[in-house]
C-alpha cells in the first residue's frame, strides 16, 4: 500500500512538472496609436525547472535595437513564475521575472540595460 502511494505522488509531480508554460516565442507587438517603436521578442524551451533561449529588441531606429541576448533561469517549482538572465554579448547581465497567467506573460526587468522595456505583457507567437 505504502508503495502505491508513493508511487501516485511520484507520478503526480512528474506529470505536473513536464507542463511548460514558457516554452515557445513571445512578443509584444508595436501598437498602432501608441509611441511603442519597438517590438520585443524571447524565444525561451522550459525543461522541467530550467530556462534557455534568447531575445531581442528590433526597432527602425537603429540606436533602439538591443541585439540578440542570451537567456537562461529557472521556474519556481509547482509554479507560473520564473526568474531569468539576460545576458548581453559584452557579459553584462540583468534578471528579470516572468509571470504566466491566462495564457500572457508578464515580463518585469530588474535592473540593466535600458533597451529592454522594463514592464511588459508578451503574448505568444509560435509554440
């Protein structure tokens, strides 16, 4: 019995732990009315608790664009929240956390480079 039980729970977890929220691309399009000349895009795969992928500012404005960045983080465990790196290619870095919640990211930067937005609600563009 002890057995089963254990075994339920372990399954239980497992199979919780293989959802992937955060896995895909997401951005937050130019909007039209607004002074927003910027498009943000993060390609991110979630395995399990762990965050890789990369991201970017682009704009027409050449001085806006951020250039690709390196992401890596984690997912809290049995959680819709995660705390990433972004890394850029002279090795400045800065975190930022991610909130998933009615199939919209919330992106909120913690410091660094001013070419990131600091708030953002991503949605998703490709799985």
């Amino acid at each position: 019995m002890k057995k089963i039980l254990l075994f339920l729970i372990f399954v239980n977890f497992q199979s919780y732990s293989q959802i992937n929220n955060f896995t895909g691309t997401w951005g937050a399009e130019k909007c039209k009315g607004c002074k927003k000349d910027y498009f943000f895009r993060i390609t991110i795969a979630q395995s399990n608790y762990m965050i890789t992928g990369t991201a970017e500012v682009t704009s027409n404005d050449k001085e806006l664009n951020s250039g690709v960045l390196d992401v890596t983080g984690y997912v809290y465990s049995l959680s819709d929240r995660a705390q990433i790196k972004l890394i850029e290619k002279d090795g400045s870095s800065f975190g930022a956390y991610l909130i998933f919640e009615d199939g919209v990211l919330q992106f909120t930067k913690r410091g660094g480079n001013d070419l990131v937005p600091k708030e953002l609600i991503l949605k998703k563009l490709y799985e």
